[in-house]
C-alpha cells in the first residue's frame, strides 16, 4: 500500500477506504486498531503488533441507540494501548464497509450485526442430511444485503456418492449460475487446496453455516493445527453442538483472515429488501411487470409472478420461500421502526421532565 501510515495494518486487512472515511487525522495517543474478538463486556484488538483486550469508553457506551453502535469482529477503531501495550480503550468505530446482520434470535425485533468489514461469507452447508437450498437462500438474503460476496462450501463429500453430489452441486448452479461452489471433505482433508486457493490475502471471510457442519474443523485444517474445539455430530441427526461460542478472527499463514460464527439456529431479517431483490432477481423481474404496484404475488389478477410460476418460470418452492422472506423482514422493519418511534418519545419525554425538575 502506498504510502501508508500504518503499514502494520496491512497485515489485518486495512485499505485506504477506511481512513478515507476518516474525519479527524488519528495522532498520537490514538492509533487504528482492529477488533479480532468479541467476548461479553471487552474485546480484543490488534494494531498489527499487538494484540490486547480491550473496553469501550463510557461515552462510547452510553451514546449507542442500538446494538449496532458498538464494535463487532471485524472493526477498525480508534484505540489507546496502554501500561506498555498490555490493555487497550476503544474510542471510536471507523465507517463500516460491509456489515453481516441479521434479526436478534428470538421475539426481541431488533438487528444483530454479526459482523464487520466481511469481503466474502462461505456458507458451509454438508452435502448429508444438512443441505438446504431453501436455507441457503436465507443466507444469501443476509450476505447480500449487506453487500458482501457469497461462495459456497459443501462439507462432507466422503459421506455422499459421486453423482449426488454433482446433482446438489448442479442445483445450485442452475439458479445462482455466478455463486461458486466447492466441495470438500474434513475427513479426508480432500477439496482444501482448492478452497485455499480461492483464498486472497489481505482479504477477510466469513465461516456461517449450522452446527455439525465442520466450520470449526475446516479452520483448524487451514491453520494446519487444531487450535479450536470441536465436537461430534449426533448421529441420528447429524447435528452438531456448538463448539464456536464466539466471533473470532484468525489470520492464516497466506495472509487471509477468516472469522469464525457460532451456528445459527435462527436467521430472520429485519427491512432487508436489497438481499431479496438479489437473492431472488428473476422474481423481482417479473414483479415490474405486475398489473398492480402494490402487487403482493400472492392473489391478485395480473400478477407476472403468480404466472412466472404457473409457466414454470420459478420453481414452486423458491416461489413459496420468496413470499415467506419478503413477509418476514416487512413485518419485522415495521415492528422495529414503531419499537424505535416509541423509544424515541419516551427519550423524550425523560428530557422534559428533568428539564421541568432543574427549573424547580
């Protein structure tokens, strides 16, 4: 990079978009930094040379509005590293390139980010009982929406017969024919070299996918050691339990850097229209053609979508899947934004009555 000021985050993946998002000159005592772990209450950044925990400030933390103002694996921050670089303070968050959100698990409606700065996300599905292409269509309404490339990574290959797996494979070319798609066995250590190679330095991915399905096991083999913890699937279902219990980045020897995820239970979405028109483009398509704008493609005379389907167009399930997504994230956006309206009024209404008790 040239002249770059901090030449030791080139190691992390930093590029000189962030420090054009930038404001203010970082000086001395400041530095860029950026967040490698997320534990409950700290976390870990690296500016290159060393990596400390870490807290946020107590501005930091009562000026966030919602989960997304704190740090996340995968930030860049502006941190003190303090007592002789053996702990740090996290001051300020750098302008996000790309984010990995998701609806917070449960009947809370809010976003979780999931991550921060992601080039590419692999969704590990097994080629076993655990391939789901309707699934994998979630995943790619999440990774796409927040303007992150996708590629596919199908674990277990030793488990499942040749013309199988070109069939799973094939499947998902036929609808996503840019997405790619590779193959590979933890078992047999097979298909990793491939998978290595599509690997760039200076780049950072993403691991998401169920438990069972070998992310864990696919990092250690990049790393060539096992440094994290796994755990046998259950065999009558082939799931895994969770052997991730939190967000981590690691960089490997050919300079890329992949963040580890717990497996994912629930993945719903909160307003995410840009990942639908993406994941499902020839639906979107058709959806202009409608003979009414407000057109739900569900019953209405006219509807291209309805007929796109009818002809063969869309397949029956993607279809069906189409309408549960696009249900979801508009209930859920409507939710969150009249939660975010009434807490904006109670806020309020807190101000004026400490502005009233001050006058008294």
């Amino acid at each position: 990079m040239e002249n770059n000021p901090f030449p030791d985050l080139e190691l992390l993946g930093f590029d000189p978009w962030f420090l054009e998002q930038t404001e203010d000159p970082v000086h001395d005592p400041f530095e860029i930094a950026r967040v490698t772990a997320v534990h409950k209450d700290a976390y870990t950044i690296s500016n290159g040379r060393a990596s400390v925990n870490a807290e946020i400030t107590g501005k930091l933390m009562f000026t966030a509005e919602s989960p997304q103002d704190y740090p996340v694996v995968g930030d860049w921050v502006v941190a003190q590293f303090l007592d002789e670089n053996t702990f740090g303070i996290i001051h300020d968050i750098l302008s996000r390139k790309t984010t990995l959100m998701r609806k917070t698990p449960g009947k809370k409606i809010d976003h979780q980010l999931i991550a921060a700065n992601i080039d590419t996300a692999m969704v590990v599905q097994a080629l076993d009982d655990d391939f789901n292409l309707r699934r994998l269509e979630r995943y790619l309404v999440m990774i796409n929406d927040g303007n992150i490339r996708p590629l596919v990574l199908l674990s277990k290959r030793d488990l499942v017969p040749a013309a199988e797996i070109e069939q799973k494979v094939q499947f998902i070319s036929n609808t996503y024919p840019d997405l790619t798609v590779a193959t590979l066995s933890n078992l047999e250590e097979s298909g990793l070299d491939e998978i290595n190679g599509l690997l760039e330095s200076g780049k950072t991915y993403c691991l998401l996918g169920s438990s069972g399905v070998g992310k864990t096991t696919l990092l250690n083999n990049f790393l060539g050691k096992a440094e994290y913890e796994t755990a046998a699937v259950r065999e009558k279902d082939s799931k895994g339990r969770h052997t991730t219990t939190q967000r981590q980045l690691v960089r490997l020897e050919n300079g890329a850097m992949i963040v580890d995820t717990p497996g994912m239970r629930e993945l719903g979405f909160v307003g995410m229209e840009t990942g639908i028109q993406e994941t499902f483009p020839e639906i979107e398509a058709l959806a202009d053609q409608c003979r009414y704008r407000d057109c739900s493609h569900t019953q209405e005379e006219g509807c291209a979508v309805i007929g796109g389907v009818k002809d063969g167009i869309i397949q029956e399930e993607r279809y069906q899947n189409y309408l549960k997504v696009q249900k979801e994230s508009s209930f859920n956006e409507m939710s969150y934004l009249e939660k975010r309206q009434k807490d904006k009024q109670f806020g309020k209404m807190i101000k004026t009555v400490l502005k009233h008790s001050k006058n008294k």
